[in-house]
C-alpha cells in the first residue's frame, strides 16, 4: 500500500482498478491515477514517492486510451478529493 494512501483509499481504489475491463488499462500502481498535481503534494508532504508515468511494462500513452480511463480516472480523483476534504474539515 502507498503511504498516500489510507487502507480504505487503497480498497476503493483496487475496486477501481478491477473494474477496468481490458487489462491492459489497469494500473500496477495507484500512482498511475494520480494526478501530476496530487503527486506534487503528496510528494512534497513526504507522504508519496510515486509518480503518475508510463508503466514500466511499456502501456503505450496514447489518446485514446486516455479518454476511455478519463471517466474512471475522474470518478476516482473525486473520492480521493471527497476524502481529503473529509480529513482537513
Ligand atoms: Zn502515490
């Protein structure tokens, strides 16, 4: 589990994950769905090392898979930011 994670982010998000039908669009790492932004923070907050890239198996970047993930991709930052605002409220 990533440290910028808290176990109940890090069930939702494999949940996520899973449901991703072709399988080459899951993510090996959570930090693949971050955004650049998120990654920022938590990496200045100490919380992550990780980085939203290309998976070292080579997942090709390309548009189109882009746009069919953005949808889950922002459904997930959504939670993630719901569960932020929960923890800073
Ligand atoms: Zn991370």
């Amino acid at each position: 589990m990533k440290p910028c994670m808290t176990t109940e982010d890090a069930a939702e998000w494999r949940q996520h994950n899973e449901r991703l039908v072709a399988r080459n669009m899951r993510a090996l790492s959570p930090c693949e769905d971050c955004t650049v932004r998120f990654a920022v923070e938590m990496r200045l907050a100490g919380r992550c090392d990780g980085w939203p890239e290309d998976r070292p198996d080579g997942r090709p970047w390309s548009r189109s898979a882009d746009e069919r993930q953005e949808m889950a991709r922002r459904r997930w930052r959504e939670s993630k930011q719901r569960t932020r605002s929960r923890a800073t409220a």
